[in-house]
C-alpha cells in the first residue's frame, strides 16, 4: 500500500521558465502586494514595475518591493519584452488589452470581463492582437490541485462520480472597495474559481440549476450560493457557499469532496479560512483498494504558490517551453458561460409546488 500510494510521487509543483521574462502589472490592489508579487519573488521571476492611476497607492506598492511605478498606462505597456499581469477590475481589461502590443504574452485577472458579453469582446480583442492570453484561474495550478488531478489520473480514485464544494466562513469584501456596486458578486468574483476547477475535472456541465443572494448585513450584491452542475445520471456536483458564517471559527469550512467509483479524496482551501493571513491547506485521499486515508504533505498552498505555476505556463508558453497554454481566453470563456448560465437561473422563476386541491 505504503510503496502502490506513495503521495510524496504526485505533481505539485509546474516547471519553471528557463529564461523568465520581466513582469508589468497593471493595478496595485491588495491581491497584487499579498499574492502576485510574494510569488514572482518566491519563484525568482522579474518583475519590472506596476501601473495603477492611483498613483499614491501605486508608488507605496512599488517602493515595498523595489519596482518601477510607471507614470502611465502606455508607458508600462511599452516595456520591451515584458509579460503583462493585469490585476485589474473587469470593466478595465479590455482597455488595458488594447495598450498592448501584438503578439504579447498576457494574464488577465478573473473574470474575463463583467459578464459573457464583455468575455466575448477579450477574447476578440486577443484574437485580432493575437496575444498569447491566459486567464488567472490560479486554482488550478495550487499543489493540493494538481496533486489531485495527478491521482485522478493515476486511478486512484476511479472514475470520478460526485463533487461536492462546502464553505461557510466569514469574507473580508472590504479589502475590495472595487466591488461596491457591482451587480455581480460572489459567483462572478469568487466562486467561478470553483466552477472552473469543476469544468477542468469533469468537463463541460449540460447545464446549472443555481440561486445566489446576498444578506441583509451588508449591501455586498451577492454572498450566498447554492448550485447544482447537471452532469447527466451518473456525476452528481454541487456548491454550498456561504460568506456570511460569521460566528467564530469553529463551525466554519472550506472544502471539496470528491468521491470516486473506487477512491475519494478531501480537501481544505486553508486562505479562505481568516482571509488573507489564512490556515494549511489540506489534501487527504482514501486511494483505491486502500483501507485507510492518506494525507498528502503539500509542497505549498494555494496562495502564493498557485501564482507560481500559472505564470511559469505562460512563461514557458510564450517562450515554446509548454504545448498547451492552461486557462486560455479560448477555455476561459467557456468558464465565463458557465457563470452567465448560473446567474440566468438564479434569476429564472423555480419550479412552482402544485397547490392542494
């Protein structure tokens, strides 16, 4: 059992550049000083320097971490060679997409843009511009993720037939004044990061069945979700979430379960857990034909160290190192469909009870 299920064998980690190019990010939101820039440094990637047009805030960031704060948009998009980041809003991409210079390599922050019209108007901007264009869905590449996908190929789990996401913690959308507003939230600003995962495990859904809603507490637009992805009669997949659970953390979670015809596997997403500062995350899998579970030392956690391997593949992408660009704006926007299908049911009347006669 020990030597069949070795968990020290799974991929954790993607391979790194080998001639990384200089970073230019545009925007200098909390995510940037807490994720971006702590993995570039973690990863030894170069990072040339950062545009935000709030200036004050953007040299602060720039300072901290001894990079340029360029004085324009267009001035930080001329930096020859450079791989942009945009850590953006999304109703900024597209404008920022368009400073670029053809043919450049570029990470767009999620989502791909405010809504399936807009993802439709990026992905044409980087077909006509012909960018190499990757969309920051970074839980794909955090270790206990690609440590999954790596058993699940193996077989460990058999064929995959159930999935299930759990969160009831406390969100800080404060950090976010950006968000104030918006008219889509929670699963368009947080939970499409699970709706992505989903779609690269288990394919594309025939369709969604979902409610999102917010909490009188606060005037954040949504916080609350419940979806189920119809799979057909075999997969069963569902999402539980809910910001709100702010009652101490002894009742709190952030977990997926995926079960198998033969294995299953758990997993806690530690930095949602008293975001950002943020607890371990977990992978535990109960292999097939194994008769305990087996916990999975990880090699990181999903921030900073997914940040890593999303821009090690365009990195290498870009310099032909990687066949296959992961979260492409091509894939992405089928992710952006799945979005705009959830908000379509949430908004659609649910079936009606019969009444007693």
């Amino acid at each position: 059992m020990t030597e069949r299920f070795d968990p020290s064998s799974l991929q954790q980690s993607w391979p790194a550049p080998s001639d990384p190019r200089p970073i230019v990010t545009f925007g200098a939101g909390s995510i940037v000083g807490d994720a971006h820039f702590p993995a570039y440094r973690k990863a030894g990637f170069p990072v040339a320097g950062l545009y935000d047009p709030d200036t004050e805030k953007a040299r602060k960031l720039a300072d901290k971490w001894g990079v340029t704060a360029y004085a324009t948009a267009e001035e930080a998009a001329a930096v020859p060679g450079a791989v942009f980041d945009l850590a953006t809003p999304p109703d900024v991409h597209a404008s920022v997409l368009r400073l670029l210079p053809d043919d450049a390599a570029v990470l767009i922050q999620k989502p791909m843009g405010s809504d399936l019209a807009a993802a439709t108007g990026i992905l044409t901007i980087c077909r006509d511009k012909n960018l190499k264009a990757a969309v920051n869905f970074q839980l794909r590449f955090a270790p206990m993720m690609l440590a999954l996908k790596d058993a699940i190929a193996r077989g460990w789990l058999g064929e995959v037939v159930d999935f299930d996401a759990w969160l009831a913690l406390a969100t800080p959308w404060q950090l976010w004044p950006f968000l104030k507003g918006l008219p889509r939230i929670e699963i368009a600003m947080h939970s499409i990061h699970y709706l992505d995962l989903i779609r690269q495990l288990l394919g594309d859904p025939n369709g969604v069945h979902a409610k999102s809603i917010g909490h009188p507490k606060h005037d954040v637009a949504q916080t609350r979700t419940s979806a189920i992805l119809d799979y057909g009669d075999k997969v069963r997949c569902a999402m539980s979430v809910n910001h709100d659970h702010d009652f101490g953390r002894k009742y709190q979670a952030c977990e997926f379960r995926i079960c198998g015809t033969e294995g299953a596997a758990y997993l806690q997403l530690g930095v949602n857990l008293d975001y950002p500062r943020g607890e371990p995350d977990i992978l535990e899998i109960r292999p097939k034909g194994g008769d305990s579970w087996i916990n999975v030392p990880l090699e990181g956690s999903w921030f900073p160290d997914a940040f890593v391997g999303r821009m090690a593949n365009l990195q290498r992408y870009a310099a032909g190192e990687d066949v296959e660009l992961v979260s492409s704006v091509e894939d992405a926007w089928n992710t952006m469909a799945l979005v705009e299908a959830a908000y379509q049911s949430s908004a659609a009347p649910a079936t009606q009870l019969q009444r007693r006669p």
